[in-house]
C-alpha cells in the first residue's frame, strides 16, 4: 500500500530536541543583566519556544537595542547547549526507521541554521535531514510558509498532500494551515495545547508517530 506522506518536515525546539532549560537559563541571564535579576518564571519562559525570538526579546527586553540583545542571546545560548539540551525518548531510534522507510526527512526551524546544526551535532542526529531550513535561510519566519515552501522545493516535493509538518505549538499549526499542508502536534512537552487547536494528528511520544504513519 503507498504511503499517505513523502516527506516529514519538523520544527526543533520543543519537537525534535528539548531546549527548555536551556532557554530558561539563557533568559535566567538577560534577565539579571538587563532587568535587575526582575525574571520571568520558568512557567512562562516554557511558552518562548515556538515564536521568533527576536520577537519575545522585544516584548521582554524593549529598552535594548534589538540587534544587540538578539546577539547576545546567541552567544549566551551557544554556551548552555552541551549540557542543557538533551533529545526526547525514541527520537533517533524513529527517525532512523522512518529514513530506512524511504521518508524524507526535514526541519523547517525559527532556530538559525549554524545553531540547528550544532544541536544536531551534540545530540547525534546528524546526517538524517535531507533539507534544514532556519531562520537565517528565510526571509519570513514562521508562522509565514516560507520556509515550508523551501525545503519541499529543495526536496523537490511539488504536491503538499505528500508533506507533513510535526511541531508542539499553535504557530506550528498556522505555519501548517498558511503553507496548506497536514500537521501533527506533539503532546508531550510541558506545553498545554489550546483545545481549539484542530491538527491532524495529535502525538503522544516518537513512538505513537511511528504508529500514526503506518496506520496511514
């Protein structure tokens, strides 16, 4: 029987590789260097993973400049990541039997590249991705589709019913609906869904995805 999809597309942080802490530590930082140690709580600072940053850093940081504060939290991150991220159960041993399945594989982030790659590195997931695309490769972030449309293009996948999208959050989704392909949504992170949240599938651990395709 042909597969339903040809190509599985994944945001990073929260749905391919656990960034939590290492986000909360990074803005732990901003916080006591630029707010006087004024912190947001670790409950909201969870819910940062999924927009563009550089929009959270101007709602939580407005009287920074943007360019610098954006630097910044690069290179404050850059230093947390080898021991505050670590990759969800089943992760790789999933990805592998879907590569092995004949998928294609792919990122579609609001992480930039040269860091995507990095967490790839630290977490052995490298060299599984066909295509990443980050937030440096576009000119518009999620939720616009730019950048859906660029890695199928680089996939050379021309229909979107052959294209799933698997992210952890309500701009994942729209980032889905704006490109017009089917979504899944994780629903293991610390992350509450809004129940109006409608994707095509909800997945419960790496495992369970594995089990949603071939039940396709």
């Amino acid at each position: 029987m042909p597969r339903k999809y040809k190509a599985i597309l994944f945001d990073m942080d929260g749905t391919l590789v656990d960034t939590d802490e290492l986000i909360a530590q990074t803005f732990f930082y901003l916080y006591d260097k630029y707010r006087d140690g004024n912190r947001a709580s670790r409950e909201k600072i969870i819910y940062f993973s999924g927009p563009p940053i550089k929009e959270t850093l101007a709602k939580e940081f407005p009287h920074v400049d943007q360019n610098l504060i954006f630097k910044e939290f690069h290179d404050v991150s850059w230093n947390f990541y080898p021991r505050c991220i670590k990759s969800y159960p089943g992760a790789k041993e999933t990805l592998l039997a879907l590569k092995e399945q004949g998928y294609q594989l792919g990122i579609v982030t609001n992480k930039i590249h040269k860091t995507t790659e990095y967490c790839l590195q630290l977490l052995d997931l490298e060299n599984i991705f066909d295509v990443i695309i980050g937030f440096d490769d576009v000119d518009r972030p999620k939720p616009y589709p730019d950048g859906i449309y660029l890695a199928m293009k680089r996939l050379n996948q021309t229909e979107k019913e052959d294209v799933l999208y698997i992210g952890d959050n309500g701009s994942d989704l729209l980032t889905s609906q704006n490109a017009g392909i089917d979504c899944g949504l994780i629903a293991w992170g610390p992350r509450v869904l809004n129940h109006s949240l409608k994707p095509k599938y909800l997945i419960k651990s790496y495992c369970h995805l594995k089990e949603v395709l071939e039940n396709e």
